[in-house]
C-alpha cells in the first residue's frame, strides 16, 4: 500500500554567510608609504586598517610591497565587491593617508561598507574623504587558486 501522508520536508535556505557583499581594501607597505607614516606618527595604520576589514562583514584586505603610486604619498585603494558572483569592481583611490583626519575617514568608510556601487566606488564618499580621492583604475586582477 503507499504512503498518502505528504513527508514535511525543511526549507533550504541558500548559504551566503561566507559571501558577504563588501568592500576590498588595496593597502600599501611600501617602503615609502611606511616612511611617510612613521614620520607622521601614524605607525599603527596598518595593524588599525587589518583590524578594520576583520571587523567588517564582507570586506576584504590586500596588503601589497607597493602599489606603484609612490608620488602620490601614503595610498590605498578600495573596490567594491559583489560576494555571491565574486565580482570586484573599479579601484576608487586615496593620498595622504599618513595624516590622521584622511586615514580615520577612510577607516569609518570602510566600516560602513566602503563603495556602495561596484562600477562607481567613489560617486558617494563621506565629505571627509573627498580631498583625498585621486582617481579610479580597473578591477585588481585576483589570481584564484
């Protein structure tokens, strides 16, 4: 005889705990950028920034022995990226980050997620930051393994 009584099954619901959407942080520790934060008494911008991107949901860092903007003082850059298709957008660019107003902004920008629109990272920022944009490049290319 066969069974008549429907089984009740769970609802699946899709896992995006690990793919959060959020910002990717391009953080230089060239030799220079470092310099330049000592002198201005900004030595722990890097361990402040690791701790940053830790602390927010979906964000990213990329520590890199220069990023090969050395005239344009202490640098990063930030991306958005789109966590369930992988998808990183345009790189919006910061100076001057060795002074500590510029760095603060960046850091409660990235907190806040950082770029709200992947093709256009800096078309919202935070007054505070908008002296030290200097420019948009394409996508970091991530080598995936």
């Amino acid at each position: 005889m066969k069974r008549t009584t429907p089984r009740t099954r769970k609802p699946v619901e899709p896992d995006n705990s690990t793919e959060a959407s959020g910002p990717v942080v391009a953080w230089c520790t060239g030799p220079r950028c470092s310099a330049l934060q000592r002198l201005a008494g900004g030595e722990e911008h890097e361990q402040q920034i690791a701790s940053t991107v830790r602390a927010t949901r979906g964000a990213v860092l990329i520590t890199s022995p220069c990023l090969g903007r050395c005239e344009l003082a202490c640098v990063a850059a930030v991306a958005r990226r789109d966590g369930p298709s992988r998808q990183i957008g345009p790189l919006a660019w910061f100076t001057g980050l060795e002074n500590s107003d510029r760095f603060q902004a960046l850091q409660a920008w990235v907190v806040n997620g950082g770029p709200q629109q992947i093709l256009r990272p800096d078309r919202i920022l935070p007054p505070s930051l908008r002296a030290a944009a200097c420019g948009v490049t394409p996508p970091p290319r991530i080598r995936r393994h």
